[in-house]
C-alpha cells in the first residue's frame, strides 16, 4: 500500500521575514507543503446529507491540502472549504485519497480545483497563508 503522508521530512525556510516555518518535505510532491495544526470545516458537495464536516488540517500548500478526519470521503468527491480572505472565499478541493489510519480516522488529501461564487482577485499563496495562520499583513 503506497503511504500519502507529507511528513516523510521536514525542513526549515525563510518566510521572508526572518522567522522559520516548518515545511513537510516530500520528493513525490511538486510544491513544498506548509505543516499546520488546526481545525477547519467543510462541506461534501456529493452526498445525501448535505451537513459541513469537521477536520484537522495538518498541511497544506498552493494546490492541495493535507487533513484529518473522522468519516472517509471518496476519492475524486469535491468538497467546499470556507475562507476568510478579508472577505469569504469558498473554495472547491477534489479529494484525491482518503485511507483509514486507525479506527475512526482518516488522512485524507485534497487537491485546489477552483473557487465556487467568489470574485477573490489573489494569488494562492494568500490561500495557503489564510489556511495555515501564517498569512501576514501588509
């Protein structure tokens, strides 16, 4: 079985700023993720229920994001992430893998696919700054 996890490694990077983050360091990857730790909600856009979830986001970058939850979705399910941006963005992810990693937990990976009714005029970055708590103002 082939492991999604992002924290093969880890490094530490500039944020241009002069302090250090902690970066997950994964060869497979063409972006380095940005390692987090806090909770966010979301909405399957498939499904009967139509009630928002809750995760751990544990990573995230540019085009993707890395998560904790407690039921499994399915893989190539889209899903809606709530953001703050100075104004809401909702942003629409398509989950690329989701497996069990002990009873009633499941790591699951989602990649950006675009926004859903936003007229958000930034850069992804600002997403990963927004989704990680590391978004600095100007």
């Amino acid at each position: 079985m082939m492991s999604h996890h992002a924290e093969r490694g880890t490094s530490n990077s500039s944020n241009g700023n002069g302090h250090g983050t902690a970066t997950a360091v994964d060869h497979r990857r063409s972006e380095t993720r940005i390692l987090c730790n806090r909770a966010i909600s979301l909405l399957p856009l498939a499904g009967e229920e139509g009630r928002f979830l809750y995760a751990q986001l544990t990573d995230c970058s540019p085009r993707g994001l890395g998560m904790i939850l407690s039921e499994p979705l399915p893989a190539g399910g889209q899903v809606l992430i709530r953001l703050n941006l100075n104004k809401l963005v909702l942003l629409v992810y398509t989950v690329r893998y989701c497996i069990p990693t002990k009873i009633g937990q499941y790591r699951t990976g989602g990649r950006f696919t675009g926004y859903a009714a936003s007229s958000f005029g930034g850069d992804l970055d600002s997403i990963v700054g927004a989704l990680s708590g590391t978004e600095t103002s100007t």
